[in-house]
C-alpha cells in the first residue's frame, strides 16, 4: 500500500527534467546511506537500555533463548 505523499511524488516524477529526477535519487540514496551506516551515540544507547519496551523485548529474548543456553555448551 503506497502513501499519499509517495503516490503525490511518483505522478510529479514525470514533470521533473531529468536532473531533477537524478538529484532526487541521489539525495535518497545520500540519506539511506547515512542513516543505515550512522552508529548510535552513547547518549542513545543510554535512552534506549532505558527504554521499558526495549527492556520488556530484551527479557523476552532472555526468556526465549533460555532453553539454548542451558543445554549444556560453554559460551564463549
């Protein structure tokens, strides 16, 4: 299911000059990049080991892999 907003710009996509449409994508592609490879900040790490849904979610992973680490292997 596509967006207003993204069905707005995709029937705008054939108005713009090709330039426009190539600095579009590179502007995308720029922010994907610096969003999928930017590490998270001390601070952020901190508010979210704070988090209670991150916390609640940690405590069911612990739960499910209980099971897994009591079958008797060393962890390393």
């Amino acid at each position: 299911m596509t967006s207003p907003a993204l069905s707005e710009i995709e029937s705008r996509l054939p108005s713009l000059t090709r330039e426009e449409q190539l600095w579009l994508v590179e502007r995308l592609a720029r922010d994907l990049r610096r969003k999928w490879t930017s590490k998270p900040t001390d601070n952020q790490l901190v508010a979210m080991s704070n988090d209670p849904d991150i916390q609640s979610e940690l405590r069911r992973m612990a739960e499910e892999f209980a099971v897994t680490e009591a079958d008797g292997l060393e962890a390393v």
